[in-house]
C-alpha cells in the first residue's frame, strides 16, 4: 500500500469523496466472533 501524501491530487480527491452505494454486503469467512456466534447466511442487513 502506498502512502497518499505521494499519490498526487487525484489520489487525494478520490479518498475524500463519500462512498457510492453498495449493492451487496459479503460476509466472508472467521468464526463470528463480532457478530455474536450467529450464522452469517442467517445475519439480517
């Protein structure tokens, strides 16, 4: 990974901006230990 100080100013603006929205949320291996032991296909989002 680089660092964005030495990116240049495109690099800069694209990190400032707000994330677009997202069509899907993958949850995706571990042992849910965050989510509180429940199954991942049953997590409601």
């Amino acid at each position: 990974m680089t660092d964005n100080a030495t990116a240049g100013p495109a690099a800069a603006r694209a990190a400032d901006a707000a994330p677009g929205p997202y069509d899907a949320v993958v949850l995706a291996g571990g042992a849910a230990r965050r989510l509180g032991g429940a199954d991942k296909p049953g997590v409601r989002v």
